[in-house]
C-alpha cells in the first residue's frame, strides 16, 4: 500500500461530499435522461433525423425530404423551414483519476492532527465512482483511468460494466480504508485509450503538471469536465501555526511561514487567482470547471452535474 | 603516550579548530530545530513573492562525511596540542644514557694544565661511568666510549687543547644529531663569553637534562696577553725587516714585563723587552733585524715566524705564541732570456728583472731552459723573452705541453701544479715567429714535437701576430674590444691543467717605439702581476697583511666522521695544517666570563644524580607532524572524493547538454571547414576552368571578406546547384528550358531568392522571352532594364559611373521582387578577371581594376542586396557628418 487514507467519518458532514456515495441518487439532474425520448445513452448523435415532433428548426437545403417541410411555416413566413430531431446514443465516457502523490494529502504521514479530512484521493473516487455508476445507469460505456506518475500518462485503465462493478469496488476501497494498491488492483495496465471519447471526467488536483497536457484534454472528447480535487486544508489556512514552517516537497525553494500564508490572505489570494484561471483555461477549451473540497456541498455537486447536463450533455 | 604525562597547551590552531567544530555543530543543530515544518502541495502552484525563509534547511548529513568530519576534528585538536611540562620522574635504570662533553678550547686552558683537566674529567666519569657513558670533545665530531679510566686519561692528554675558537652551540649540535637519544648531557667548559654564544642550551633542556661542570672557577682576578696586530713595515730593498707588534692585555694587572722573542728555523731572530703599565692596555713594540738573517731557499714551505711571549704567567699561554708568514722574502720569478750582450742597455731582460724587483720578487734568470728544468713550484711565474733566432727547443719546454696533455686526459702529471708562462719579444717585431710556435705547443698542440704551425710561419710584424693569436682562440689583453691590432698582450687559460699563459706582443722593456718608459715598465707589471694574482695590493697598500690567520670555530674544519670508535688511541685530533698553524682567536683571549645564571645549571663531580631534580620523562613527546600530515591527506583525499561524487551527480543532470557540447566540439574538432567563404557557382559545360587566384586575393585584401579562388562547376541543373544563393553561367541554352522559356527550375530557385548571373548576354528580345511566361503568374511583375545609374551595384562599394558595355550592349538586370534578380552582362566578365584573362574580351578596352571593382560591387549586392536601404545606422551616420 503505497497511502492510505484516513476513513474516519465521525468529523465529517453528512450532506458534504465526503459522504458521497455511488448510488446517491438524490440529485436531481438525472431526471432528464429518464423523460427525454433517447434512445440509449447521453450522446446527441451527430446525424439529425427530420421529425414531426422535432427539437428545432433550419432552413430547406435541397435535398431534404419534401414532406418534412413545415408548410404552414411556409405559408406564414414564405420561408422552407425544416423540422429535425436528433437521435441520442451511447456514449463513450473515460473517468480519469489522478494517482499523484500530492492527492494523498493530508493523512497521517503529513499531519498530526486528530480529525483530518478525507485525503484528496478518497474524494477524488468518491466521485469516479458516482460518476461512473451515474453514466453506467442511463447506458453510456464508461471507462477509468489512473495516472500514478506525476506526469501526464495513463499507466491503469478498466472498463466499467455494470453499476455493481463499480459498487463493489467502492465498498473494497473503503474496506481498504481507500488505499491506493486496493485501487489499482481493480485495473489492468494500459497507455492508451483506443475508443473515441465522447466525455472526458478528469478528478485531479492540477498540482502534478499543466492542466491542458492531461490525457482527458489531450483525448479531445466533445465534452470535458475537471473536477478540480482540493483538500479543506489547502482552500483555508486558519489552521495553520504561525511558527511553523510550509513547504513544498518538489521545490526546495519554497518555504514559507505560517503567519507569511496568513498574513493578508497571501496564499488565498493565490489560490483563488490559480483556480480562476484553471477555470478560465478550461472554459476555453469548452469544459466544465468545478472545485471540490471534502467541505463541498452535495448539492452544490448535483447542481453542477445537472448545469452541466443540460449545457452539454444533452445540448 | 601515557594520558597523565600530557600537559597541552591551548594554541591558536587548537581554539581555531575546536570553535569551527562547535560552530558546525551549532549551525547543524539551529537547522535541526527548524524540522517543524509540513507539506502543504498547493504552494508548488502558488506565486508567493516575499518573505521567504532564509535558505537554512535541515539536511540529514552524509553520515559516515559528518562522522569523518567530528573524527578529523578531534584529531586537528589532539595533534595541534603540544606537551611542554615535564613531569618529573624517577630515576630509573633507563635514564642512564649519559655524554660527556670537553671543551678543549684555548680559553679553557686558563690555568688549567691538561693533567688537571683530565683529572677533573676523571673524577667526573666516577660518578657517571655506571650508565651508558659517551664522550666528544671540540676536536672532532667524534663520539667515544670508553672502558676505563685509564683509557680517558690517555684519550684527553693525548689530543689536548687545540688553539682554535670553539662555538658549543655548533660543536655539540652535530654530536647530538649522531647520538640520537640521550637523557642526560654535561658539558665540561668554562664560562667563556665566546664559546657560549649564540648556544640555546635551554632548547635542549627540553629532550634532556642539560648541565655544567665548570672549570674556570678560581681566576675571577686573572689577566691575559695576547698578540692583538701585527704589521711589516719594511720596503722591499730595505737592508732590515722591520715589524710592529701590538700586544693588548684583558683582565686585572698592575704592571706586565715581558720579553717579545721571534724565531725563524728555530733561530732566534730578535727578543725585544715590553710593558704594559696599569690603566694601559696595549702596546706596541717595534722589531727589526737584518734581512740577511733570514736564509730563504724557498723550499720549505711551511717555514713561518714564530713570535713568543716570554717570561710571562698570564692566564692563557696557548696564546702567547703567534706564528706568521715570513714577509719580505717575495716570490722567484724565472726569466729565460740569452743575454745579448753585457751593457744594461743591450740586456733586454734587465729592466724586466729591475722592475720584478721593485715590485718584491726576487728573479731568477736562466740563459735557456735544460734538462732537467728547475721545480716548478719554486718559481710561480716564468717569464720567456725570444729573440729573432731563438731556438724554440730551448725556450719552450715540452714538459708543459705532456703536462698540459696529461691533467686533460686525467692522467697523472710530471709536475703537480703549474706556473704562469708569459712569452715577450726581446724587441719590436722580433721573435713573434717562435713566440707564436711556442704559444702553439704550450697550449694548442695534440703533441710537443709538431713542427711549426703553417699560420706561424708568416708572421713578421705585431699585427700579424695579433691576428694569429686571435685565431688560436687566445683572449686580447689591452686596446679596445674587437680592435686586435691594438692588443698589448694575449692570453690563453686551460682549465684543467691550470695553465695559464700570456704571449705579449710588445717586448717588456723600456721603448720609444713602444711607448714604455722606464718609469711606467714597474707599474705595467705590477698591474699584470696583481691582475694574475701574484701581489695582493690591498694587504701593501695597507702594510698590515693578515699574516696570522685565526680559526674561529674549529667546527668549520671538522672533517665529518661518522664513526664511534671504541678505542681511544684510534682518535687523534685532526691534523689539518691549517689547524696547526692557526693562532688563538681574539674573542678566546678575552677572558670574558657568562653570567651564571644564563649558563646550564652547574654539576659538581661526585654529586649523586638521583638527587637531580627535574628530569624529564623519557617517551613523553611523540612529533604529530607525520599524524597531521597523514590527517591533511585524508581530508583532502575525502574532499576529493565528495566533490568529485556531488560533481558527478550534477553533471547527471545535465547529460544531454553535455552530450550536445561533445558532439558538437567533436564536429568542430573533426572539421575544419566550417568557416564561412564566398565561392562562384559556375553553370557551364564540361571541362572549361577558370582560376580566380588574383581576383580572391583583390577582394579579400579590399573587402576582408573571404572570397574562394575556386570555382565551383556545375555541368548540369541537378539538385545541387539549386541550394547555391548564386549561380554564374555563360551558357544560355543551360537555363532555357521549353519553349525559349527559362527552365521551370531556374524559375522557381529565383522565386526562392536566387540570384542568376548571364554573361555573354543575348539580345533583350531573347532575355524578354526567357521570363516572360516563368514570372507572369506572381504577384510582383517582372521586368528587364538596363541597370541605372542610382542602381545598388553602382554604389554598393565603389561608386561607379558606369558599366562597361559590350558592342553597344549593355548591362541588363531583372527587377523582380523589389530586387535584382538576374543580371546580363554582355561579355565574360568572369574571363576577363581571372588569372589566364583571354585575349579578346570586351574588358580589354578597359582597365582591370574596374572590372574589380564592378565585381566587388556584385558581390556586395549578392551578399546583401541594397544594404545602404537599410537606415538604421543613419542616426549614427549623421552623428558623424555633424
């Protein structure tokens, strides 16, 4: 076991995604796969079928089929306007989670401190797993990805069949107090990925190497979400000890005092500028940006998906 | 080493070293408190400007450096401390190493005859024989051991005092060195101010016990006479010898009687009676005698005066004898010459022999040398005088040259030594034949019995000689530095048979002709003979020659023996000459006593040494230098070690620039073209070759560019000729292609940046068709027109007028691009400037240099198109017209 983190909940919130289970279906967001009329899957497919009951309207283009033309349209507006509905399919959706050693903040090993929050990674499969069992539920074909290295390789990867698949995983993991040996013992190794991806999740917290060289990104799928991974401990230092000393273990250099973080928010000021342009970034490039703490709200989670549901998804 | 037996010092090394330590310990320490520090990932990502800590970080030390480092540090500590107390132990049977030291110097013997000394040595060696007992004395470096009392009386009576000065501190040094390890050391000596000098007793004292057993205990109110000056006063023709004696007295007297006697062959010469009166401390006393007294044969060598204080009981008598050299007697000097008749004036050797005289030698003349030739060592000087049929046979004697050849050889001579020769012409110009032959034989000659040499046969006048004897390799004696013909004399030195010789080319005697007069002939020799060494002009002028040398440390005349000899008789004290002749050195016969207290502290025979206080322990220094250096060593070896080791692991880092810097200098190194040079690209049919020699070197010389004098041929459009920047052809029909159209690929390489030379340039109609379909679809049109006064190639270097055209034609240039892109000369304009220039170009009507200069100016443009466009120097171009 190369971390293992810590799975006492007695000091965590109930309704915080610390407690974030796979099957949690309390969100609302998933309502619309059940009333829409797809056919399989969360995927839009790319080919257009005219229709009577159609999702919207364009203009004629010749070739069309005659009978579809919305002649009273027609009649009102002198324009041939046609009426398309488009088909829905599985899709093709890759759940990476980052293995960096960073993500294994805070355990035992870091602090000494009674009551730690979940570890980075805990989060961090906490929600591939909803995630994965989420899809796997409305038809989609979900495949994981971990990445142990702090550079942007996928080195384990496992197709997800079923929700039990997942959940089984889920309860071994918190069985193995969510180590991550537990972890990659459900995965085979592998480099690439070799289906298209149509969605791309990728759960890290940005620390080991520029965002935009990660595998998800890089895979260019229609759609890409960053759940941007923190610990409660790195979004607030009110707990830091002044005479103590804060370093990073990959640059030497930087060292810092506790009372220098403290003292007019330096390092929050940092922060929320590197996470807003995190954001930014990946906004850019068309994805989805949302910062998760082991504080953050199940609700606030559900209320992304579901954004992100209706933005992107099913656009 | 025993722990308790080691008393340190605290040296500055030692607080330098044990404070670095503790201070590397400190700082380690302060780093290891800071270890209250904690991960926290996010502030690899975070840009936090200031407040850094200060870069001091805990780093675990290298384990087995830091111990290293605490082990060195203890050493450096130990090993820089010194013991300097001795603690004080008891004597034991290993403390027995005992020697003996006898003074035997002058000052010594005051009132102390021999037999009292080595009684009070014998009554010494009673009390000590029982451990291990040497003895030296300031004889020699030798060291005895002796069995018996017996053997010890003998050993000092038979060697007794000597009359040279003694210095303990350099007699008894030497002495140590041999003995090695020894604890106790007495010396046997007076308190004489002299022979205690500069002797750091005290620095002994430290490995030893050092102590005194004083002589000169009894004659605190004694006084001693000593012979202080002594000077010859006489001239040399005056008919007695005459001295000055300075005697001078130390100590306490009244009035000292005396009788000053002087002896020669133990012949009593004169014994004059002195005084010296209370308050008076020297006197002088005036001794003569007639000069014919003293016989001098000149054999005995070792014959000197003795003067003698008689009838006198002073403190010290070994100083009441002085022996000096016999003044006054000068040396023999042989003059070989055959008298040439009985007049003073006929005699050219008389003034010779007059003027030797005057100068205080005593000349010795012979006809012409026999068998067998007189002791060569009687007569220092010899003097050779050759007249116009002097027979070389009997002037020159071969002995010298067998001599001469044998010390060459190594081989063993007739005669030890040799005399200084000097050859002269009985008169002007006569004689130099024979003169020349003899200089040849005595000093150049393989063997005595060559004949006469053939350059020695044509000399008749002195210039002639002069020239000769410089050939022969003989030094010039007088005139001007490389003007021989004023040579006064030549001289010749074979060092090592020690022969020195001088051939003068004037005859020695009073001249008109010559120029030396009676009077000068006495100072001319004597600047020759004081120049060769026979008269030391300071000791006459002076008239005080040191006659009676002193020997002030018999140290310096030691010869260095090695050896312990067992038996006494085997030793005998040194018996150098000039340790026999010498006389008692000032410093002993002042009678000058050291304090006390300065002096070691004193031994009384006979006192037990058990209840010496203060030995020193035997074993209880060891040097640490051997374990510093040793120490020294292995920090730097684990210095070398650790740098190169961190060396290394940096260098990891760097492997592929490292890599990248080694492949590239291999490249640099493997090739040495890769300079930058201009070459001609010529498109032209095969075999025609141009050679560019004289052109290169104009434009290199004018341009310091580097233009090459070959030029590259291309047959044919291949590939290779379209990575060229510019391409020279004569040859229309190469770049036409289809359709009287340039070749597609000529095109396109112009398109690219390409620079097309056409020399012997067609019509313009046919330069119009070459481009008119390859250009038409650009953006930028192209056009042909003659080149226009304000053109680049008129002004790029040299400012031209014109072009030189060719039948009416001329020059042409395709403006395409906003550049010139191909230009038709009509004529060769390669041909002309080369080396083999053809005989019927369009240039002839021209100069050469301005088909240069238009070439340069080509050039110019090739390399760097309208580069005057280019006005960012016009700042600093107005500058300077301002």
């Amino acid at each position: 076991m190369i971390f293992a983190s810590n799975t006492d909940d007695s000091s965590r919130k109930s309704s915080t995604i610390a407690f974030l289970h796979p099957m949690d279906h309390e969100e609302p967001s998933f309502r619309f796969f059940k009333n829409s009329l797809r056919m399989q899957g969360s995927l839009q497919m790319s080919l257009r079928r005219p229709s009577r009951v159609a999702d919207f309207s364009r203009q004629y283009i010749p070739g069309d089929p005659v009978n579809r033309i919305d002649w009273k349209a027609f009649a009102r507006s002198d324009q041939l306007i046609l009426r398309e509905k488009r088909d829905e399919a599985c899709a093709q959706i890759l759940i990476f989670i980052d293995l960096a050693p960073s993500m294994f903040w805070p355990s035992k090993n870091h602090i000494e401190k009674i009551d730690l929050p979940p570890t980075k990674f805990e989060i961090a499969v906490r929600l591939a797993c909803h995630l994965a069992v989420s899809h796997l539920s409305v038809g989609d074909q979900v495949v994981m990805a971990l990445s142990q290295d702090i550079s942007p390789v996928i080195t384990h990867e496992m197709t997800a069949r079923s929700p039990g698949d997942i959940l089984s995983l889920f309860t071994h993991l918190r069985d193995e107090a969510f180590s991550s040996d537990a972890l990659v013992s459900f995965f085979s190794k592998g480099q690439k990925i070799n289906k298209k991806i149509d969605t791309g999740y990728l759960i890290s917290d940005g620390l080991s190497y520029p965002i935009m060289k990660n595998p998800v990104i890089c895979a260019n799928p229609s759609l890409h979400c960053f759940l941007h991974v923190l610990s409660s401990l790195e979004t607030d230092v009110l707990w830091v000890a002044d005479d103590w000393v804060y370093f990073d273990e990959y640059q030497e250099s930087k060292e810092y005092f506790g009372r220098y973080l403290k003292d007019q928010n330096h390092y929050l000021k940092s922060l929320f500028h590197w996470m807003a342009s995190l954001r930014v970034q990946i906004n850019k490039n068309n994805g989805w940006y949302m910062n998760i703490t082991d504080q953050t709200a199940l609700l606030a989670y559900a209320r992304f998906l579901e954004q992100m549901m209706q933005g992107g998804l099913l656009r | 080493m025993m722990w308790q037996n080691l008393t340190i010092t605290w040296s500055f090394v030692t607080i330098g070293v044990i404070l670095l330590s503790f201070l590397g310990l400190t700082i380690w320490w302060i780093i290891r408190i800071k270890q209250k520090r904690l991960w926290l990932p996010t502030l690899r990502i975070i840009e936090l400007q200031e407040s850094r800590l200060p870069n001091l970080k805990f780093r675990p030390p290298e384990w087995v450096a830091f111990l290293c480092f605490l082990a060195l540090c203890a050493i450096f500590v130990f090993f820089s401390m010194q013991p300097v107390k001795k603690v004080v132990a008891t004597d034991g049977q290993e403390r027995r190493r005992i020697h003996l030291f006898i003074d035997l110097s002058p000052s010594t013997s005051a009132r102390l005859p021999l037999q009292k000394l080595a009684q009070k040595i014998l009554t010494a060696w009673d009390s000590l024989h029982e451990g291990h007992l040497t003895i030296s004395t300031s004889h020699s470096s030798d060291i005895v051991q002796l069995s018996n009392r017996e053997e010890l009386e003998n050993y000092i009576v038979s060697i007794g005092y000597h009359r040279s000065g003694v210095l303990l501190g350099s007699a008894i040094k030497p002495q140590l060195e041999k003995l090695g390890k020894i604890d106790r050391l007495f010396i046997v000596s007076d308190r004489d101010l002299y022979s205690w000098t500069d002797f750091n007793w005290r620095f002994l004292s430290e490995d030893m016990e050092v102590r005194l057993l004083n002589l000169a205990d009894n004659h605190e109110e004694d006084f001693n006479v000593y012979f202080n000056k002594a000077s010859y006063l006489s001239s040399p023709d005056a008919p007695s010898m005459d001295w000055d004696i300075e005697l001078e007295a130390k100590g306490a007297y009244a009035n000292i009687k005396g009788i000053l006697a002087v002896a020669y062959k133990d012949v009593e010469l004169a014994a004059i009676p002195w005084t010296i009166n209370e308050g008076q401390s020297r006197v002088t006393v005036r001794v003569s005698w007639p000069k014919t007294k003293i016989i001098d044969d000149s054999k005995d060598q070792e014959a000197h005066l003795i003067w003698r204080l008689e009838r006198l009981d002073d403190a010290i008598s070994l100083d009441n004898e002085m022996r000096t050299e016999v003044a006054g007697l000068g040396k023999s000097v042989l003059v070989v010459s055959d008298s040439s008749g009985e007049q003073i004036l006929e005699d050219p050797a008389y003034q010779l022999m007059a003027s030797l005289e005057v100068l205080d030698f005593r000349p010795k003349r012979f006809e012409w040398f026999e068998e067998p030739l007189p002791p060569w060592k009687d007569f220092p000087l010899w003097i050779i005088l050759f007249g116009k049929n002097s027979q070389i046979e009997n002037y020159c004697p071969k002995e010298i040259t067998f001599n001469r050849l044998a010390a060459s050889l190594g081989e063993q001579t007739f005669q030890s030594g040799m005399p200084r020769i000097w050859l002269a012409p009985k008169n002007f110009n006569q004689g130099l034949r024979q003169m020349c032959w003899c200089y040849h034989r005595i000093m150049v000659a393989d063997s005595a019995n060559q004949a006469i040499p053939e350059y020695c046969q044509n000399i008749d006048t002195q210039k002639e000689f002069n020239s000769v004897m410089r050939a022969m390799g003989a030094s010039q004696v007088g005139g001007q530095i490389g003007r021989e013909e004023e040579a006064f004399a030549w001289v010749g030195v074979n060092k090592k048979s020690n022969l020195e010789v001088i051939a003068f080319s004037l005859p020695l005697k009073p001249s008109m002709q010559t120029g030396i007069s009676y009077a000068r002939l006495p100072i001319l020799m004597r600047s020759i003979l004081q120049w060769q060494g026979f008269l030391d002009e300071r000791a006459r002028r002076d008239g005080n020659r040191d006659v009676w040398p002193r020997i002030n440390n018999i140290v310096d005349y030691w010869p260095d023996g090695q050896r312990i000899n067992k038996v006494a008789q085997n030793l005998v004290p040194n018996d150098d000459k000039k340790l026999l002749k010498t006389n008692v050195p000032v410093g002993e016969s002042y009678l000058l006593k050291m304090d006390l207290k300065e002096l070691p502290p004193l031994w009384v025979p006979g006192q037990l040494i058990a209840n010496s206080p203060h030995l020193p322990a035997s074993d209880d220094q060891k040097n640490p230098l051997p374990w510093i250096i040793f120490c020294t060593w292995f920090v730097i070896v684990i210095l070398l070690l650790e740098v190169t080791w961190f060396g290394l692991q940096r260098l990891r880092s760097y492997k592929k620039t490292l890599l990248m810097l080694l492949i590239s200098l291999a490249a640099f190194q493997a090739n040495d073209k890769l300079f930058a040079k201009i070459e001609v690209s010529l498109l032209a049919s095969s075999g025609s070759s141009l050679s560019l020699q004289n052109l290169a070197k104009d434009v290199g010389y004018r341009t310091s560019l580097s233009f090459d004098k070959e030029i590259k041929v291309y047959n044919s459009l291949d590939e290779k000729i379209f990575l060229e920047p510019w391409i020279w052809t004569s040859n229309f029909a190469k770049i036409r292609g289809s359709f009287q159209s340039i070749d597609f690929r000529v095109a396109n390489w112009i398109k690219r940046g390409g620079f097309l030379v056409i020399e012997n340039a067609p019509e313009l109609s046919e330069l119009q068709k070459l481009t008119k379909d390859a250009f038409s679809g650009t953006s930028s049109q192209g056009y042909w027109t003659a080149i226009p006064p304000d053109h680049e190639i008129m002004r790029s270097f040299y400012l031209l007028d014109s072009l030189p055209a060719c039948d009416q034609r001329v020059w042409l240039g395709y403006m395409f691009d906003q550049r010139i892109a191909m230009l038709a000369i009509p004529y060769s304009l390669l041909n002309s400037l080369s080396d083999q220039p053809p005989s019927q170009t369009c240039m002839e009507a021209t100069a050469k240099e301005r088909g240069v200069r238009v070439f340069v100016n080509l050039l110019m443009v090739a390399l760097a198109t309208d580069y005057k466009k280019d006005q960012i120097h016009m700042r600093e171009i107005l500058k300077r017209l301002r």
